[in-house]
C-alpha cells in the first residue's frame, strides 16, 4: 500500500509499504531517516518516541497505514521543531540557536534545540541509543510543563529505558534545559 | 559503492581544548542528539536483503531432519542455510573454546540455538521463510543444575571434549574448575569465636543493551566481505569469522558500526558469521537486525551462581578464615566460562585480609542459555555473597557492619588468596568512610501538603502505598574488581597516531580498533593526545581491523590499555616531531640541545616554559605516524591446583550505601538513594567516570529488585525473553546516585588511572540487599528479591 | 493482509461485517506488539483512529459515555471528578507514549486479565456499547468477560463506547508490578464506594481468568457498614471488618503461578489493596461527610 503523511514539516510519500509494517520501519527503511531507534518494538523502551499529531507515542506501535495524512516529528526534525516554537513565543535567546558552520564529520555547529545542547553538555548521552526517543519526550514535557519538578521529570521520562547513564545525568539535562529555557523566556 | 551510514572520522575543532583531567564532551554527542550518528541497524546498502535466523525451539534435541525446500520456493527469498552449507571444515567458533556450532549440527544444546538462516528481500518474506523451514526434533533430557550436570547417567552436553580444560575436571559437564588454597582453614578456624554459613543463589541477567545486535555484510568485487558490525573487540570477532568462511583474515574486512551498549554481551559473536554467509552466497548486501526477543537469545548472560560460604571470626572482629564453593551456570556453550571462574575464585574473598582460604568455583555445562561475559565477570556473584556473610558475622559479632568490614579492609600490600600482592593503593576502609559520612536523605520524602507523592513511595505509579507498611533501611557493601584480562593473557593494545600540518595548524590523528561502545573513550583517548602532543584538534578514526587489535572493550580496561598505547604513541611520535625540531632549528637556539622538551599549545616548549618553535614550523612539509602496540604489565596463570599465581593486573574498589524504603506488606522496593565512593586513580574525563559509575551502579540495582532471565527447570525453556517480564530500571525506579570519587594514582598505570567501569556494578547490588534486609529482618539470600520473597508467599498454592 | 481504513462508524460497521475476521486497532498497544513479533497475521487490519467519534466522550446524568479511543491520558486529565477509579488506572497504564494513544476500547477488545481498565470499570459500573450492522446492544461489565483473553463481542461487533456510572463516591485503584513505572499489573484492585445506593464494588485485575468482582466481599462490606450505622455515622470502619473484607477479596480470586508472580502472592497483595483501598476510600467518604455537614 502507499502511504502519505508529513514527516517534520515535508510531505512524504512511501511505497509498496507492508500493510504490517510500523511507523518506525517506514521511518527507519523506507524515508531515510534512522534517527528513531529500534529497541523492543513492543512500546517497553520509548527508544522509537515520535510525535503524532504532536503528541508523543512508540511509533513502534503505530500501523503505517494509521498515519495516513497525519503530521510526525522524529528526533532529526527536534531542532526546527523547537525552534518555531520559541520563535512562536518571541524567544529567540536560546544558547544554541544559532546555527554556525556544520562540521559534516561531527555535526558540530548544527542548530540544535535546546533540550539536545543540554545532553551533550550534562553528559547525559553514552552510547546514545535511548537518546532520540528521550529528547522527544522530554522536550514535549518541557513545552507542557517549564518547571518540572523532579518528581515531574522522573513521571513523564517514565517510558524511556536507558542502560548506560543511571539517569542521573538526563536528570541534570532536563533540570539544564529547564533553567536555560526560564532564562531565556 | 559504499554502504550507507558508514562512520566518518570524528574531529573536535579547536573548541575543544580539553586534555586529560578535563570533562571534555563527547565527539559523538551532536551526532548522536540529531538522530544522524549511525548505529550497525541503521545500516543499509542499496539492494541489500534481509537476514533472519531459525532457533531452536527446544532446549536439548537430536535433529532428526530439516527440510528447507518450501522456504526456498518463497518469491523474494534468495538463500536458505542449514549447517551442510558451510564453506569449510571450520564449523564452529568459541572466544577460547571452539565450541559453538555456526549452525545445529545433529543437536541443538539450549533453547533458541540457530539452526537455519535465510536472506530475502524483505524482512517479512524472510520471517514467512524461516517459518516454512521444517526441523524435526527428537528431544534429550536435559541438564540444567548441578545435580542434574553430575548425576552418575547424565547426558554429556558436549561429548568428547578436547578442549585444554577437559583435563583437570572432575566431570565431562563441568566446563572448568579453579580451587584456590592459602594457609590452613583447618587451624584458623579452630580460633573462631563465631562462624557464619550461607547458601547463596543469584540469579541470571541480562546485559540488556538497548540497540540489538545487528549489522550489514557487503561482499566485496575481490571474494571478500566488509562487515559493519556493533561488536565490543573486532579483531577477535575477525579470528573466528574468517575460518568459518575460508577467508583469509585480509579479505574480511571489519568496520566498527555505532554500538547501542555492550556491557559484555557483544564479547561473543552474534549475527556476524550468519551475515557474512548470506552475503556470500548471495553477492548481495545482507543486513541483520534481531528484534527484541531474539536478543535475549542472541547473546550470553551473566551466569547464575549457587555460592556456598563459611567465614569465621574471632570475638574482637577479626576474619579467621573463609571456605566458598561458588557454582556457576555457564549453559551450553563455553563462551567466556573458564575466565569467569578464574574471577569468582581469585576474588571469592572480597576486599578484606583472610589469610586462610579455601576456595572452589566452577562452571557447568548445561542446556541452559549460554552464560558469559557481562560487566562484573564473575566477580559480581561473589560480591553479593560475601558481603552478606559480612554483616552476617558483624551482626553476630553485635558490631557494626561497616565497622567490622573497614577492621578487615585490605590494603596496599596486603596479599590476595592467590599469593599476589596488592601493590598499588587498596583504600577500602577510606572509600567506606567516605560513602558513610554523606549526608542521609531526609525521611519520609514522599509527604507532602497535598498528601502522600505515589510516585515516591514503594508501587510508584501503581498507588499500591500512601505510607502504609513502608519501612526503611540502610545497607552497605563493598567490592573488588581486577581491571584488564588475567591468567597470563596476552592483553594488549594497538595505536596509531599521525601528526601533520593541516591548514597551517597542527593536527593529530589517532587511528585504533577500540570499540566505542558508549563509555566514551574516543573522548578520553583524544584528550590524551591533546596532553601528550599539544594540539587542540585531534581526529578520531573510526574503529576498523585496517590496524591493530586494540583489545576487548571490557573488563574496565580501554583507558588503560588502548589509553595507554596511544600515551606510547604519542610519545614516540613527540620524539619524531623533535628531531625533525632539532634538524631544522636546533642551531637557533642551545636548548633544542640541552632542554627537556614538550609540546604544549602547538608549540615545542622547554620545561621552563620557553617556546622554541611553532608546530606547524617544525613540521611544515613533513608528518609523523608511528603505530605501536603496548602492553600492561604480564600476568600469571592461576595453578590448576592450588590458584596460585601474580594473576591480575590491577584492581579496582567501590562501596556503596543504599536507603531503601520497603512496603513490608506487599514486598514492593524503592531505593531512595545509592551513594558510591570509588577510587579512579586519575579521573581522565570527570565526567564520564561519574555516567560509569552511575550506570553501573543502577544495573546492580536492578539486579536486586527486578532483574533475571527465568529459565524453566523442567524444560530449560526461557521463560520471559521480553521487555515486559525482564524488567531493567525506569527513571522512576533509579534514586539520586551521589558519588565521592577518590583519586590514588596506581605508579604502574598510565596517569595512574583505575579501570572504573566495573566495579560498581558488584556492590551496588549487596548494599541494596542489605538495606533491604535491615527494613525487614528477613535473610534473604537470592538476588534479584522478588515481592513474594518479602511476604513470604514464594510457594505455589495446592 | 488487508489494511482498511474506515473513515466513520458505519464504514467501519460494514466492513466488519464483510470480514468478521478483521483485527481492529486503534493504540495498537496489543496488536502492533503482535504483529511485529510474528504472533499474529490478521487477514485485515482495520484502523479506527480515522473514527472521530471514538475518541469524544459525554458527561451524562448518571454516566459517562467514554469513546472506546480516548486516550488514557485524556481521561486521567478530564475525568478525574466524574470517573476517579478509572482515571487512577488510567494512570497507571504502561507508558506516557502509551497512555496518549491507547483507550478502554483496546483493553476491553483484548480483554486480558492483566488490563488495566477492568477493575476500575467492574468498581464503578459500566456497560460496554457494542454494535454490528445488525444493532447496537450494551453488554454489562459483569457479563463482558467471557474467558482468558475473551470477550462477549460477536464476530461482527465492534466496540463503541464504554458507559461508565458517574462516582457518587469516592473509588481508588491501586495495582502490583515489580517495578515503579511501565509494568504489567501482577494484580490490581479497584473499589467504589457508592453512597447513594449504600453499596461498595470492587474489581480485581490479574488474579483470576478474567477480571472479577469479589461479590462475596462486597455482600459482606454492605451488610456489615448497613448493621453499623456506618454510612450514617461516618464512623472508622471497624479493623476486624476491614480484614474480613480484604480476606473475601483474597477468596475471590483464582490466580496462576507465572513469571510475574505466585498465586500466593497475588492472593495476599489483593487482601492488602482491598483493606488500604478501603481505607483510603472510606476517609475520603468521612472527609467529605464532615465537609458537607460542616457546610450544613
């Protein structure tokens, strides 16, 4: 079967799509973009966390063809995503919103939103791969909820597994990412 | 053409100042935050087709036939593999014993074993293929204990074994046995006021990596193949692949993938061969990527143990001496068993001085699911039984548990059952101070103004408590870890480094074949040659078998050992870049002759702090490379008999102090903090030591409270290959994890460093158990403790 | 397999009826995880999240007509005072993720024991609105759970809506996992007080074949709070009573000995749900006396 649907803001068409293929393979094998990890396919991890319609879900568990004509936000469209949403609010004092000269080899000076700047200076990514699904939920929390508690953190993070960190540091980004996006408001 | 989501080499600019001793951040960390760092699954290659595996779905069979030929007739199917298609008279693989089937030949030995491999287009025809593949199986009884292994008509899990441990076992079913023997239990003991026994069991985890393993094979125009692949040591996957094709080691070609964890379960081969084969049959790309499920089939556990200790003690707190028997489950393979049972035997006594040992660990073959490598080796058991015998004895001895451990601490010179000494610093009863004295967390968190905060309480979400039954408790342990591979290995380690002028700045390259697997040593290994060769942009090669092996990433070692080649490197090359100094400039100036001379800044400096020339002067039209391997100091093999020998390389020390609060009526656990002091030697990056330890310690935490692959007894079946029933730690369930790090230099390791990653994964898991032993009263000598162990409901009704 | 995409109701009526054998999904919480590991190869898949009205709910009178697709956490968000038991189960659910798409609908569809849902919904009261080409017909909770994993849906019916009473007091959930978030329940327990007809319900998740209520229990709780004067005095209820209450409960259930737990186990952690259940339900119900008398 086809399906159409918008994937961070582009219109995106797949083909010849298994009717029991998920949102995540159609994500990963079909549109090129890999960024949403594959790690229980059962709903159990968050790894495969994407936006529907802008609230975040498994895409593991969502058929292909329920996405027909729907909006998606995968990890790789985080940046811009956060960005019109500060640019919404007239908060443009992001640290990292300026995009500088992109280093193809390490991705340095690419845009980022401000919850992925906040990992990368937090320590809170190893090996990296709960990492996409986290920064999705977290920054749909940090839109809800701007000063989260800790206990609040913990609640909404509660679907995405991590094996390396201890969570301690994605605790310290988020809190970062918190106190950054309360000064810059 | 190549295969899409190869890794480039990864550069940090000039932003990047940090050498060692700094919390530089992550090379990887923005590719890794925008979803374009590319994992072994996100692979893919033009017309590239898909690889599935048949397991086994019995755990001990005879296999009376397969028939293949329905799969094969499936359109878009392109290859179907039976152990009769292998290429060569090398059949079998083994990362010391070459034990383990590519494919069932004539038996599958546990549950989940492959036995067929099929490519097609799409993975769904290569499901649908792998399901018409017929397997008639003719069931064995199976082993799955001790009793079971030994019994006097045991079936031999493996029959005429040749392997170089067959020798000295006192049973076919026993894969290895190590005693170790140290001055005369028989007499000590005779001076015990109090002697404790227990009888332990911990039961099997799993490493539980979140990015399954996966890879894509290539076949390459001159009858080779490219492998990308998420591995922890690519050379030795290397050694064991190329025979199995028939392959020359050079036409097999290894490109390290982005690694979604390890912690020991990528030490084996897993879909490696299988890919390589298809790929070679078909002329295509094949790429496999397990699900979930196969996961938890496709890789080693870390063995469950039955330990049995005596400790004795005199009526002032002294340890007398220590009797163990620790059994360890290896499964059906060898994996990485013997190794594991040199740990759990020279490590059975814990941090502390016993004098009089006597010592027994073994493993088993059996049908369950084979058991390896996982952070801790074998260490981690033992831990988690003799830290119970220590409060044991202090609570008999009316002492206090932390006080009658630091009595006994082991320190520097102190000499370990194996007859080694302990020769650098061994600061336990420091780091049980130190873990001691940070400030409690305050009570009752979970009271607030608008009532009880479920999500802090014992249940969490489920509401299960608003304080009713719940009791705290506080619980201490401590732990030894050996850092690097033992028993006479030869552990080494491979680097290269170049140093050249690229647009007219220095630059330094460092190409080695260690495994990123996440801890972040790409970020350690470039701020070593920031601090060794003075530059500020270093590039990191990716990980490949176009150099030398740089060794497993485990057993806490790429620091130290890769750490240390590349420190070797450097030097070397910083030699090279002076003479070419000396050669150009030495009559500018009398201290290119006379000076001890650095790089510092991109410039040669003397060790006055004078510069003498820039970098990119000196080595204007020239560049340096030098590629050195480097070794830690040698180590000994353990005697068959009596475990002596120098073994280890080095040691490392945790302890930890958990806060618990258990609702004592329905068993639920919260750990509400889980303190560590650690000695790192040299803190390298600050930072990364803290996500070591942190991570660490919170998979010791779900070995206490959640953890274990369930194994059927009756069938040797896995009972719960999911993440719905093998449950790791949530955000929700992990405590703040202060940690005081420590740091004593080790005169024998580069920078004096300590290998960090292991050890705080061994007493993490005992301080948790001891704390919940002090809220409840009750023994409890299995890990991980379950609800109805804690409410005494573990029987069955009727 | 067939992949249809009703774009209402009556679409998604009649392409059932066409093919009984049709697996709806809607969060794909259950049928997504066994189609992606190889359990389940429905001839057709139908997607209902193009049915709007099955994500509305109503507030009525007496009940709540909840659309078999709102999401769990539009229920723990909007029906907190209307439905508090299930909005407590609602929470309790799986994951965030999850609990943004999945609904009653899917518990109830896949009606396993261990749904997070039924408890919460035998407590309260409910009817479960089902319909076919044929007709609309409300099933009773009590009469829903037909077996391990079945339910009262004919082949060709579809579930709608779930009617759920209107709390008339106050209702707690509480269920048992082996970790502080995301897990399956190894048991759970809802309890409604029903003040207005001076009856208590309970529901009990994971402990037998299917959901249950413990009827023995509650026949006992209402005679003994009757005999006491209690819904009148506003008196504690009676420690003795309360174990009696929580030692039915434990005899109502039928557990099995699984991976996640023991049948002794579940037996014993119902007992203890049930008396905190109460307990917290029961002063809630006092504090909600001496308020209202206090207003008086």
């Amino acid at each position: 079967m086809r399906v159409n649907f918008t994937v961070n803001g582009r219109p995106q068409e797949a083909d010849d799509v298994w009717e029991g293929e998920s949102l995540l393979y159609v994500l990963r094998e079909r549109l090129g973009l890999p960024g949403s990890k594959n790690a229980c396919e059962q709903g159990e991890c968050g790894s495969c966390t994407v936006r529907l319609d802008g609230v975040p879900v498994c895409s593991c568990l969502v058929a292909a063809g329920q996405v027909e004509g729907r909006e998606v936000v995968t990890v790789e469209g985080l940046a811009d995503y956060a960005g019109q949403r500060s640019c919404g609010t007239g908060d443009r004092t992001s640290p990292s919103g300026t995009a500088r000269d992109t280093d193809s080899q390490t991705g340095e000076g690419t845009r980022l939103a401000p919850i992925q700047q906040a990992f990368i200076d937090a320590g809170a990514v190893q090996c990296g791969f709960c990492t996409p699904g986290l920064l999705v939920a977290a920054d749909e929390m940090l839109e809800r909820n701007p000063d989260p508690t800790d206990a609040d953190i913990r609640e909404a993070l509660s679907g995405n597994l991590c094996r390396c960190t201890g969570y301690e540091k994605i605790m310290d980004a988020v809190r970062l990412a918190a106190a950054r996006q309360s000064e810059g408001a | 053409m190549a295969a899409n989501g190869a890794p480039t080499k990864i550069t940090q600019g000039s932003q990047t100042k940090g050498g060692i001793g700094e919390s530089t951040l992550r090379p990887d960390g923005t590719l890794k935050v925008t979803g374009e760092f590319a994992y072994s699954s996100d692979m893919w290659h033009e017309d590239m087709l898909w690889g599935q595996i048949l397991r086994s779905t019995v755990a001990h069979a005879q296999i009376v036939s397969i028939d293949t030929s329905e799969a094969l007739a499936l359109p878009g199917v392109h290859a179907v593999l039976t152990y009769d298609d292998l290429p060569t008279d090398v059949k079998h693989y083994g990362l010391e014993i070459r034990d383990t089937p590519v494919l069932a030949h004539g038996k599958v030995r546990h549950h989940g074993e492959p036995v067929a491999i099929v490519a097609a287009d799409h993975p769904e025809t290569a499901r649908r293929a792998a399901a018409k593949i017929k397997v008639d199986y003719r069931e064995l009884p199976v082993i799955t204990d001790e009793a079971s292994a030994t019994a006097p008509d045991a079936v031999l899990v493996h029959e005429n074994r040749e392997d170089h441990h067959a020798g000295h076992v006192p049973h076919p079913n026993i894969l290895h046995r190590q005693p170790i023997v140290r001055g005369d239990v028989a007499r000590a003991r005779a001076r015990a006021d109090v002697i404790v026994e227990g009888e332990y069991t911990f039961g099997m985890q799993d490493q539980a990596f979140l990015g399954p393993e996966s890879g894509l094979a290539v076949p390459e125009e001159d009858g080779g193949v490219h492998l990308y692949i998420a591995t922890q040591w690519l050379h030795s996957d290397l050694r064991q692949i190329a025979p199995v094709l028939g392959l020359p080691e050079d036409k097999v070609r290894m490109t390290l993938s982005g690694v979604g964890g390890a912690f020991g379960g990528r030490e084996d081969l897993s879909m490696q061969i299988h890919a390589c084969l298809l790929a070679l049959r078909t002329g295509k790309p094949v790429k496999i990527v397990y699900n979930r499920f196969e996961s938890f089939f496709g890789h080693v556990h870390r063995h469950p143990a039955k330990l049995h200790y005596e400790h004795g003690a005199t009526r002032d707190g002294k340890l007398t001496h220590m009797k163990c028997r620790i059994v360890l489950d290896g499964g059906a393979y060898a994996s990485a068993s013997p190794a594991v049972v040199g740990n759990a035997s020279s490590l059975s006594v814990g941090p502390y001085v016993i004098d009089d040992v006597d010592i027994e660990a073994l493993a088993l073959y059996t049908n369950n699911p084979p058991c390896g490598a996982m952070r801790g080796f074998g260490a981690v058991q033992a831990c988690f039984a003799y830290e119970a015998q220590m409060d044991k004895l202090a609570a008999r001895l009316g002492m206090d548990p932390v006080e009658f451990r630091q009595l006994n601490a082991m320190e520097q010179g102190t000499v370990m059952p194996t007859g080694q000494p302990v020769d650098s610093p061994a600061p336990v009863a420091e780091l049980l101070r130190r873990v001691k004295a940070m400030p409690m967390p305050p009570e009752r968190q979970w009271e607030s103004s608008e009532g009880a905060d479920v999500r802090q309480l014992p249940g969490g979400l489920s509401n299960t408590t608003h304080g009713e039954g719940v009791v705290r408790g506080v619980g201490y342990a401590v732990g030894i870890k050996n850092v690097g591979f033992s028993e006479g290995f030869d552990d080494y380690s491979t680097a290269r480094v170049r140093m050249e002028v690229v647009g007219g700045e220095p630059v330094v390259t460092v190409h080695t074949a260690m495994a990123e697997v996440g801890q972040g040593g790409v970020t350690v290994h470039a701020q070593i040659a920031r601090t060794e060769l003075g530059v500020t942009q270093v590039t990191i090669n990716p990980a490949d078998t176009r150099v030398g092996s740089a060794g497993s990433t485990s057993a806490s070692r790429q620091t130290y050992v890769t750490g240390g080649a590349i420190r070797h490197a450097c030097e070397l090359v910083r030699e090279k870049v002076l003479e070419i100094g000396r050669r150009k400039f030495g009559s500018h100036h009398p201290a290119w002759a006379t000076a001890e001379l650095l790089l510092e800044g991109g410039k040669v400096v003397t060790d006055g702090g004078e510069a003498l020339a820039d970098l990119a002067d000196v080595l204007e039209g020239e560049s340096v490379e030098v590629e050195e391997e480097w070794r830690h100091r040698p180590t000994e093999p353990f005697h068959p008999r009596t475990g002596q020998g120098n073994g280890h390389v080095q040691y490392s020390f945790a302890a930890h102090r958990a806060v618990v609060e258990v609702d004592t009526e329905l068993g639920l656990v919260k750990v509400i903090e889980l303190a560590c002091a650690q000695d790192v030697g040299k803190a390298l990056n600050p930072l990364s030591v803290l996500g070591q330890i942190q991570g660490g310690t919170t998979q010791g935490l779900g070995m206490a409270v959640m953890e274990e692959i369930v194994v059927d007894p009756k069938t040797a079946k896995v009972k719960n290959p999911s993440f719905t029933d093998y449950l790791i730690p949530t955000i929700l369930d992990t405590p703040t994890i202060p940690v005081d790090v420590l740091e004593l230099a080790d005169e024998h390791a580069p920078y004096g460093l300590r290998g960090v990653g292991e050890a705080p994964t061994l007493s993490s898991t005992p301080a948790v158990l001891a704390a919940i032993r002090d809220a409840t009263g009750l023994e409890l000598n299995r890990t991980p403790v379950r609800p109805e162990h804690l409410t005494g409901t573990r029987r069955s009704e009727g | 397999m067939d992949f249809l995409r009703p774009a209402s109701w009556e679409e998604a009526l009649a392409a059932k009826a066409e093919h009984p054998t049709a697996v709806p999904i809607a969060g794909g919480t259950d049928v997504m995880v066994e189609i992606n590991f190889d359990h389940r190869r429905p001839e057709y898949l139908m997607d209902l999240n193009r049915v709007g009205d099955l994500f509305e709910w109503e507030v009525g009178a007496e009940s709540v007509r909840l659309g078999a697709s709102v999401p769990y956490t539009r229920i723990m968000e909007n029906l907190r005072a209307e439905l508090p038991g299930l909005a407590l189960a609602s929470h309790t659910v799986a994951s965030p993720q999850i609990r943004n798409r999945g609904g009653v609908g899917g518990n109830l569809g896949t009606a396993s024991p261990a749904g997070d849902a039924h408890p919460a919904l035998l407590a309260a009261g409910a009817e479960v609105e089902v319909e076919s080409v044929r007709g609309s017909r409300r099933i009773p909770i009590d009469e829903f759970y037909t077996g391990v994993k079945r339910n009262a849906l004919a082949a060709d019916e579809l579930i709608r809506a779930v009617h759920v009473r209107k709390a008339d007091g106050p209702q707690q959930f509480s269920k048992v996992g082996t970790r502080n978030a995301m897990v399956i329940a190894v048991c759970a327990f809802g309890l409604a007080l029903h003040p207005q007809t001076r009856t208590v319900r309970t529901g009990i998740g994971s402990a037998a074949p299917t959901p249950v209520r413990a009827k023995v229990a509650e026949e006992f709780l209402n005679a003994a709070l009757e005999e006491g004067g209690f819904w009148d005095n506003g008196k504690i209820v009676t420690p003795s009573v309360a174990q009696r209450f929580a030692d039915l409960c434990s005899a109502a259930c039928n557990p099995i000995d699984d991976v996640r737990g023991t049948a002794s186990y579940r037996r014993h952690a119902v007992g203890v749900m049930a008396r905190r259940t109460l307990t917290w339900t029961w002063e809630s119900y006092r504090g909600a006396r001496r308020i209202t008398e206090g207003a008086a």
